[in-house]
C-alpha cells in the first residue's frame, strides 16, 4: 500500500531538481556508451584469443608427435614385412618357372628322342645312327 499510495503521490520537480536529473541522466548515458564500448573491445578480444588458441591447438604436442611417431615405425615394420613376404613369392615364382621350363625342354628332348626311337627302329641303318647320335649327346 506504501508504494501505490508514493506511486498516487504527484511528484514535481523543481528546476534544481531537473537539471540535477538531467545531469545524472546524461551520466547514466555516457557511462552506458562507454560500457557498450568496453564490452565490444572484449568481444573483440576475446575473438582474436580464440583464433590463437585454434593456432596453438593446431600444433601437436610432444606426445602426439610420440604416437605420430611410433605409429610411422608400425607402418614402415609392416610395410618392410609385407615387402620381405612378396620377395619370397616372386623368389618362388621364378623358381617355379624355371622348374617348368627345364620341364618343357626335357619333355621336348624325350619327345624327340621317341620320335627318333620310332622312325630309327624301322631299319638297320636307323638303328645304328640312332645309337651313334645318343651316345655322341651324352
């Protein structure tokens, strides 16, 4: 009731008063400005620090480039491993192709050599050649 019946209360002003209202309104103002304009250079600041800690959290520390580390050693170990395991396979590779051409030529040699047999055998003569050029090859 105290503040309805201040609030139903006229109030006047004298021209001390107003001018003193005034004064401290006109305070108030500048205070408000200078505060706006504080609090937009913090902002502002604020800004520029996050971008410097991006920066700086961009740049790994000493235990990331530990980890960075161990793990190219990992990957260089398994790759030299991988490297040694296809060595081998292309070791045997070309060792098996060459079994397999010592192969043909010598299935090529018998196959000549039963040719030879066959026709050699159908007269004396023949024989007698066939003979001759085995023992002369070996």
């Amino acid at each position: 009731k105290r503040l309805e019946n201040l609030a139903a209360m006229p109030f006047e002003l004298d021209d001390n008063e107003e001018e003193k209202m005034a004064e401290i309104e006109s305070i108030y103002t500048d205070l408000q400005k200078k505060h706006n304009k504080v609090r937009k250079l913090l902002a502002k600041k604020n800004q520029k620090v996050s971008v410097v800690s991006r920066l700086i959290d961009d740049v790994p520390t000493r235990s990331e480039l530990i980890q960075y580390e161990r793990r190219f050693v990992e990957l260089y170990e398994q790759i030299a491993t991988k490297l040694e395991e296809n060595r081998r396979h292309v070791t045997t590779y070309n060792t098996l192709k060459k079994v397999y051409e010592l192969i043909q030529k010598e299935e090529s040699l018998l196959q000549s050599v039963n040719d030879s047999f066959v026709n050699a055998m159908k007269s004396q003569r023949g024989k007698e050649d066939f003979f001759v050029s085995i023992h002369w090859n070996c």
